[in-house]
C-alpha cells in the first residue's frame, strides 16, 4: 500500500503478510527498496514512514525499535474488541 500526502510531502509505504513464519528484517528491507523505487531514489525531500501488518515479528522488532518511521502492527494492534 501507498498513501500519499503531495500537499506536505508525506508518504507511507505499507504491506500486509498473514503467513506462519515471522517477518524479517529482510522483508523490512524489501519495502524500504519498493519506496525507494517510488520515490526514485530521493527521500529526502519527504518525510517517510513504512508500516508492516503481520501474524508476527522475528527480530526485525528489536531491530526497528530505534526507527520513528517504522511501525509494526499485529492483529491485536487493529482489532477492536
């Protein structure tokens, strides 16, 4: 997914994975290659955030835990009971 604000240079680039085994930071650095590509190279002119939706995280939490502009969200971060 992309969503786009052109008005504030504001973009996020997202995916969603339902699998059994976690999400890596190789999955992390797919996306963040995907965004770089829409971007053509240049994101320094826009204020970037990247959000994974996923059954689970292998060690790409730990790793992400520093980085503002990446954010990661299970079932139980969406669903409202």
């Amino acid at each position: 997914m992309v969503g786009v604000n052109r008005s504030e240079r504001r973009v996020v680039f997202g995916e969603a994975r339902w699998r059994s085994t976690p999400v890596t930071t190789r999955d992390l650095d797919a996306l963040v290659e995907k965004g770089l590509l829409w971007l053509r190279g240049d994101s320094s002119r826009w204020d970037v955030q990247y959000a994974f939706f996923a059954r689970s995280f292998g060690q790409i939490s730990a790793a992400s835990g520093d980085d503002d502009a990446i954010h990661l969200f299970t079932a139980q971060d969406v669903i409202v009971a």
